[in-house]
C-alpha cells in the first residue's frame, strides 16, 4: 500500500519530478494513506493547471481504479470533474498508477472546517450534486466516494470529482478503512446508486452541521439525524441514511421534495367591479375588454379604473359588432348590442405600465434604430421542477446589452414567488445575444427587458427593448 510511503516523503522529495514524461509535480495538494495529490500542468501551448494523483501500483485496488478511469475518461458533464489522462509510471524504485484531472479551485470540506453551510447555500450545493449523480446512474456509473472532499468548484461551477467513478454492481474501491460515508453494504466493494444515496445523506448533514451523522452501527438501526437540521433537509437525509438500500430514498425523491419546499404559487389575483343597475351595453363592453386586457398580461397585478366624466364616443356598426363577440366569447352571455345613439363609457382603457404592458406591444422608437435579438438560451429547468408549477411563473430579467451586442450586465426585476426559476432565468438571460440598436450610423448600448413566463408545458420568453 502507498502507506509505506509518508506523505512528508512525497510531498519533501518528489515535487520537481516529471511523471509518464509529462507531468512535472509542481506542488504538493494533499494526500492520505492510499494516495499524494499534486498540483501539475497540461503539456500544451498554453498553461493549463491539473491534479494530479498517485497511487502505488500493488494497492489492492489498483486494477479497479485504471479500469474505472479509463471508463469515465470520455464521461463529460458540467457538474463533474474531467478526467484528462490516466497511466502507470515509475518514480526511483516504485511501480505507481497515476490519473490527471481538472483542477479545483476550492473544496467543500475546507469551508466547512470555518463553517457550516446556510440552508440557502446547502440547497445550491445540493441541485447539481443530485444531477450528477442521476446523471450517471443513468449512464450505469456510481460515483462511490461522495463526501464534501469530492466537491469541489472549479471556476463558478460546482463539480464532483470524477476520478472515483466506477461502473454500478462491480467490484469498486474497496475501502480501506470504513466510515460513515461508506453505505452498510459497500464493505464488499461491490458500489450500487443505492451506496451514492447514503453517501449524499451524511453530506447534507456534515455540509449543515460540519459534523457526520453519529451511528452505532451495533444499536441503532438508521443513523440519528440532529435535529438542528433544517426542512426539508432533514427529511431527505432521513430517507436516504436507511440502513436497508431497499428502504433508501430515490434521487428523483430528493428532488422531488427539494421543489416542493419552494413556494411556486403567484400572487391571487383580485379584481373588483363595481356594478350599475343600468350601465348601457357599450359602455359595459368597454370595462369588460379593459378586465380582459389585465387578466391577459401576467395575471400578477389588478387594476381598478378610476370613474371618469362621461365622454361620448361614436362607434360604427362594424365597431359595435365586434365588441360584442368579444364579450359574448368571454363572458359567455351574448349581449344585444343598441347600434343607434352613442354611449357613454364609464372608464376609458388606461395606459398600462411596465409592468402590465403586452408583451409584444412595439417599443416607441426613439432616435435610435431598434435592435434586435440575434441568439435565445433558453432555461434549463428540471422536469421536476416543471411539473411542481401550479398555473405559470413569471420572471423578468433586465439586461444591459454593449455596442458588441452582449450581455453586459443581467439583474433580477420581479423575481416572482420562486428564487429556483428567477436564477434558471438569470443564467439564461446572461447569455443571449442582439443586435445592437444604432444612432448615427453607430453601434451603442441597449437595454432589454426579457419576460420568462413558466409552465409546465414549458418555457415561453418575451424580449421587449426598453431603452435606447
């Protein structure tokens, strides 16, 4: 085992060193009993920083971890750490296997040596790990070493390392010393999903507490969930430390209650009419299409018109027949129109604001020609999330766009009842692309406003340029 090599030997008198002929050690990260982590460079034109680690090649485990490497080299996804190279080497007299991968620019078990995550902050941790790991158990991979160590972010992504994946139901890393991380079942080495489960449930509460779950395996059936853990983190980590893998919770499950515990519901929208014995009939038509008109826009803010003097308006027989099919076909009591005298309307259409302004209502032009949009990014939202949406979502994003027509600037204006889509449409918006508007035959700066409305038919998005 590499145990009979100390970690001060390798970290002393192997930095310097050139691995396989093209990994120069150039500092020492960190290791344990099994294994030295160093920092090293891509061999290329330009410098890229790596990690790489090694491990002796007569470990018992050796031959799991080079066939597992080599499976998971071609895995990419954005949540998981890439792996770039992976071989056997010699360094003076011993035999080592060696992976090299992303670097890290931070890891989650340093943080929570300072502190404990907020549950804000656990559940930002906890959507992309859950991804991941769907993502590949869905591919027929475990990742089977999950604990905060493994986190990591490199760049503003949040990774899982990859260099511990393995293929599900075969002979993995066996686990040299076991621990709460490790499943009850996994003292075999042979990992499942079911072993990925447990291990996310002792995350979530190390990652909220900075301590593991206590369990005495020879007492206690499930391991004790302090009860200082928030909801609904405690009820996932409940329903993933079952001792029983039959009895575990799915990550479909955990997802599943991680949208339900977000409050998705719009505002109600109330709307108050006052009634007239003897309000003539166009004069109702015209309150009932200024209702229609705000019910259409968003259904987030009511408007009460505000009584007027009495204004005549003049309406051709055309123009009063088409008012009333609108009517009919929205109350579904068809009024008979009077198509002689002239009427007198109780409120004239107010002009909406920008909040309640149509969508796809033209923008005035100002001395500037209108830009346009060139590029749409969709969100990506979870199925899950979809179906938890109960009517729509709406979102509006501003964006400032420069003379290069992108996004320089995105900032949340309504965020709506839930903070999961307001960022799924942040991110989204921070990478679309226009046309720039032009003023004297030059490019310049733009502001849009883009209004996400969610669905769980799906996602609709409305750009209207707000300033020029």
């Amino acid at each position: 085992m590499i145990s009979a090599m100390s970690a001060s030997a390798i970290r002393s008198e192997w930095v310097g060193r050139v691995i396989d002929g093209r990994f120069t050690l150039l500092q020492w990260l960190g290791g344990s009993e099994r294994s030295g982590v160093f920092l090293t460079e891509l061999p290329g034109p330009q410098a890229q920083k790596a990690a790489i680690k090694l491990i002796q090649a007569d470990a018992e485990d050796a031959e799991a971890c080079i066939a597992g490497w080599a499976a998971s080299t071609s895995l990419a996804h954005p949540h998981l750490m890439r792996l770039f190279h992976s071989g056997r080497c010699w360094v003076d007299d011993t035999a080592l296997i060696y992976v090299v991968n992303e670097y890290a620019d931070e890891v989650l078990a340093e943080i929570l040596r300072e502190r404990a995550l907020t549950p804000d902050e656990a559940r930002e941790m906890l959507g992309p790990v859950v991804d991941t790991l769907s993502w590949l158990h869905g591919k027929g991979f475990v990742h089977g070493h999950l604990k905060p160590s493994n986190i990591m972010a490199a760049g503003d992504e949040l990774k899982l390392s990859g260099d511990s994946v393995s293929m599900a139901g075969e002979p993995g890393n066996p686990y040299p010393a076991q621990g709460i991380y490790h499943a009850p079942e996994a003292v075999a080495g042979i990992i499942s999903p079911s072993a990925d489960v447990w291990s996310l449930g002792v995350t979530l509460v190390e990652v909220l507490s900075q301590h593991a779950p206590v369990w005495d395996e020879s007492r206690d059936r499930d391991p004790a969930v302090p009860s200082s853990i928030p909801q609904p983190f405690a009820d996932i980590a409940r329903g993933c430390l079952k001792a029983d893998p039959a009895g575990r919770c799915t990550l479909q499950g955990v997802r599943a209650r991680l949208v339900a515990a977000e409050p998705h519901s719009e505002p109600t929208v109330r709307i108050e009419k006052k009634t007239t014995a003897k309000l003539p009939v166009k004069a109702m038509i015209g309150a009932v299409l200024v209702l229609l008109a705000v019910i259409a826009v968003f259904a987030v803010r009511s408007r009460q018109a505000q009584p007027q003097s009495p204004v005549p308006v003049a309406q051709s027989e055309a123009q009063q027949s088409e008012a009333q099919r609108q009517v009919s076909a929205a109350t579904a009591a068809p009024q008979q129109a009077q198509e002689t005298a002239p009427v007198a309307a109780t409120a004239p259409p107010p002009v909406p604001d920008a909040e309640s302004q149509r969508p796809e209502a033209p923008v005035p032009a100002g001395p500037a020609l209108q830009g346009a949009v060139t590029e749409r990014v969709m969100p990506d939202v979870l199925p899950a999330a979809s179906r938890s949406i109960q009517g729509r979502v709406n979102v509006r994003i501003r964006v400032t766009v420069d003379a290069g027509g992108n996004v320089s600037d995105a900032t949340i204006e309504s965020a709506g009842p839930s903070r999961y889509f307001a960022k799924a449409a942040l991110e989204a918006a921070r990478k679309w692309k226009f046309k720039p508007a032009q003023l004297d035959g030059q490019a310049v700066s733009s502001a849009w406003i883009l209004q996400f409305k969610f669905t769980q038919a799906g996602t609709e998005v409305t750009p209207v340029e707000a300033s020029r």
